[in-house]
C-alpha cells in the first residue's frame, strides 16, 4: 500500500482532490466502510443527523474498488455508479437506497485515489485471499 490508509480512522479524501474542493469522503470502520459528500456540511440549512451516508462491509468495499479499476468484474454489487444527463456522477446502495451526487472533477479526483490505493485501507486485510486453496 503506497499510502496510510491503514492508519485512518476518521474521514478523509483522496490526495488528489484541491485542499478546497468538495469531495467524495470516506471512513474506515469495525469491519464497515462509511461513504458521505462533502458537499453536505457545508450548507448551514443541512442537519448533521440527516447527512446521506452509504456504509458497506470490509469486502463490498474492495469489490467496488476492484470494479472501478478493472481489476475485478463482479457486477450486482451492493454500490453502483450511474453518470447523469448533466454529467453528475450518482453512487447509490443497493441495500439502503441512499443516493451520493458528485461532480466529474469529484470523482475523478477519487478514481485517481482509487488507482493510488488510497482507499483500500483495513478492508484490504480482513478481505479473504482469492490464492486460498
């Protein structure tokens, strides 16, 4: 791992995003990893007890990185990402409904940490070998 994912635990962004920018955010968890926007908090009129989070295990996680890079095809996960006419990207959970709406320069500055492994974290170690006999 080229980062220090593996010591988060609190909310962070990809090294990649403007220090200003609004972003994709994401957090490490007992098992869980907890997706929100940052976005959210900075409208004064939103209630931090109502912020739209998308929480998956350690495993659906690093399936969903595997399918933003290519490097694994698994398709019916439980996140999925829709471009819309507007050229928003939408990153919605299957199992909650929850819905996260991001810029293009958003998330590809969170594809740029994907590719980085940035976000891989402790979901890379309790996620089970594929080399298992």
């Amino acid at each position: 791992m080229t980062y220090d994912a593996l010591a988060r635990t609190d909310w962070f962004k990809s090294s990649h995003s403007n220090p200003s920018q609004d972003c994709v955010e994401v957090k490490f968890g007992e098992g869980l990893v907890s997706i929100r926007d940052s976005k959210y908090r900075r409208d004064p009129a939103n209630s931090p007890a109502n912020e739209p989070i998308i929480r998956v295990t350690s495993e659906e996680w690093l399936a969903f990185l595997g399918e933003l890079t290519g490097s694994r095809t698994v398709g019916g996960g439980v996140l999925s990402v829709e471009t819309t006419a507007q050229g928003m990207r939408l990153l919605r959970s299957a199992r909650s409904g929850t819905t996260l709406l991001y810029t293009e320069p958003e998330w590809q500055s969170f594809l740029a940490g994907v590719r980085a492994h940035e976000f891989d974290g402790p979901a890379a170690i309790v996620a089970p070998s594929s080399s298992a006999a």
